[in-house]
C-alpha cells in the first residue's frame, strides 16, 4: 500500500508530492493530461513570490523536476472514482487500481472560455483568464472584461487601478454582480460599460489588438489591448463522490484541507476557497500533507 495518492500533477498536486516524500513517504502522482496543469499555458508569472519572472512551462517543469528528486512517482491515468475504505482509500483510474492510507485531490479547475475563433491562440497573447495573475501587464493600456457577475466586477475594479481604460461588455441588460461593485465600477471615468453585447470577433496578428462585438444586432469594434473572460470556473469533482461538493461543484475542505471522509484532503483550485493562484494552491499541498501526516500515520 502506498502512503499517499495525488490526483492531479498541477501545483497543487506537485507541491503536495514534494511535501510527502520529504517526510519519508512514498507519494503516486496521478495525471490524466500534461505534468504541471493549467499554470503551463501562462507566458509569464511575476507574483509568485522569490521568483521575478519566469515562463508558467518552465515553473511547472522546475517543479516536476523538484517532486521527481524528492522520490515522487507518476501515472498518466485519469482518476475515475476513490472508493473510501476506513484506514485507506482506493483510488480507481482508467486503468489501474491502487490503494494509499491518505489520497490528496489536486484536480483544479478550468476557466469558462467565450468560443470565439482564435481564442485559444491568443491565450497569452493579449486573452487572459485571471485579472490578479496577467493585469499588471496592461499598465495604463486599454483592456475588455467579459461578464456580468462579481468576478468581472472584481477584475475590473482591479483592472481599473492599472490600466488606462476598462471596457465591461456583458451580453444582457442587467447584472448578477452585487450593487455595491457596479455602482464602484460607474463611478470611474477609466470604466466604460456596454450591455447587450458579444463578442464575435479577436483581431490582431499574433498579439490581440481589437475585438469586433455585436451590440444590440450591430457590429462595433473596439481596440484593446488585453480581454479579460471572466465568465466563471469549471470544477470537475464528480468522479471523487462521496466528497462533498459545494452548489458550484467546488470540494468542501476546512482550513486544514480536509474533506468530509476520513484521510481524503483537498487542495489547490480543486476546493472551495477565495484565492486560486499558485500560492495558494503550493500552500494547500503544504498544508494537506502536514495534516494527513499527523492523522493517518
Ligand atoms: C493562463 C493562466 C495564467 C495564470 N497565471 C497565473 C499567474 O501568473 N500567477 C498565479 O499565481 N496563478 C496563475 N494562474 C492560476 C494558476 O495556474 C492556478 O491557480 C494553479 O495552477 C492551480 O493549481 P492546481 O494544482 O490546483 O490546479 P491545476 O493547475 O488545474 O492542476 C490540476 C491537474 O489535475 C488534473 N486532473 C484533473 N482531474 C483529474 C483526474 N480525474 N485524473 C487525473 N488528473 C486530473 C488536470 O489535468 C490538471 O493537470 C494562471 C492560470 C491560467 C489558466
């Protein structure tokens, strides 16, 4: 039996390997796609902290390299159901089975895409999913927030303190984002709002410089700079029932990482919390470690 299972090779995931096998724990790493999860698309990180800059391909890269010097071992499977057992949980994967006293679920979580053309080819490039990771890049340029709830709100206030002009385009009339964060957003003159609107269109040759909307059934282009999507976060924690999930589908972990069954933890993206970056989710690894330790050996 191994000591411990990790479902998901991202940060989290990673961190929690490295963790483990330096308390002299063996440690499976399970990954259904790449080694180092969504931070390999970023271009650039600059707030992770001891770190200037470096490519998001070459922090995942250091830190694989980090958990396979440690002692961490690695599948590339995909995690289809954890059977709980008491003192051990069993984690079943496309094609394998296998048993650890303490299984930590590292899954993260994917941003909603708007699936327009050339979206995916810009990522990096002028399309960002997280305001708190790319925004200083826009300094006192123009940028586009696309949604209506608090996350765009939020990126946009946040947005409004770098960069020159913030357009936020949301394709209804009314807003989901509480009343307080839209009267904020109203009051900047760096903040233009446009309503029912929709995106059709990424212009620019390699690096995005406009986007053409439909507004009310006729076409507009605006320029920008940067396009900030921020229309939600995709967890997908069905395969680990009986964890409890909250109503968007988030695990429900406490302060210590740890999930309603016994020696199942949670950490990273993957589980409710407030902050995903890469801070958080290498600080849950810590963290879910340190607790499986002191509560299943
Ligand atoms: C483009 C981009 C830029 C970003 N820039 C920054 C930045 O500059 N600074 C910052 O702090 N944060 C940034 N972030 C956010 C940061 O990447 C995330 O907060 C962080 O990666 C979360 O780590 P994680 O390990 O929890 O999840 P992930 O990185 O999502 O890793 C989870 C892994 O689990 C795997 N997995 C899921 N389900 C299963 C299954 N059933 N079986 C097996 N494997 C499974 C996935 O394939 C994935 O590899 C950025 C995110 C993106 C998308």
């Amino acid at each position: 039996m191994l000591d411990f299972i990790i479902i998901g090779g991202g940060t989290a995931g990673l961190s929690s390997a490295v963790y483990a096998c330096r308390a002299n724990k063996t440690a499976l790493v399970i990954e259904r796609d790449s080694f180092g999860g969504q931070i390999v698309d970023a271009p650039n990180v600059e707030n992770y902290p001891g770190i200037v800059n470096i490519s998001g391909a070459q922090f995942a890269s250091d830190l694989f390299d980090q958990a396979e010097k440690s002692g961490a071992s690695f599948k590339c499977e995909t995690v289809l159901k954890i059977v709980p057992e008491g003192a051990c949980t069993t984690v079943v994967t496309d094609t394998g089975k296998y048993t650890a006293k303490a299984v930590i679920i590292a899954a993260g979580c994917e941003h909603r895409r708007l699936g327009v053309p050339r979206e995916e080819d810009l990522i990096g490039n002028g399309v960002s999913y997280c305001a708190l990771c790319d925004g200083a890049f826009f300094k006192d340029k123009t940028v586009a927030v696309v949604g209506g709830g608090n996350a765009a709100f939020t990126d946009a206030l946040y947005l409004a303190g770098v960069a020159g002009l913030v357009y936020i385009i949301h394709r209804r009339d009314g807003f989901r984002a509480e009343q307080a964060l839209i009267d904020r957003a109203k009051e900047l003159n760096s903040v233009r709002i446009i309503t029912n609107a929709v995106v059709k269109q990424l212009h620019g040759d390699g690096e995005l410089d406009g986007l053409t909307l439909d507004v009310n059934g006729v076409a507009q282009k605006i320029d920008v700079d940067g396009l900030f999507v921020a229309i939600g976060q995709q967890p997908d924690n069905a395969a680990f029932a009986p964890v409890a999930l909250d109503t968007d589908g988030y695990i429900v972990a406490d302060d210590r990482c740890r999930t309603n069954i016994r020696g199942v933890y949670a950490a990273g993206d993957c589980r409710a919390k407030t902050v995903r970056q890469l801070t958080t989710a290498a600080a849950d690894g810590a963290i879910a470690v340190d607790t499986a330790l002191k509560e299943m050996f």
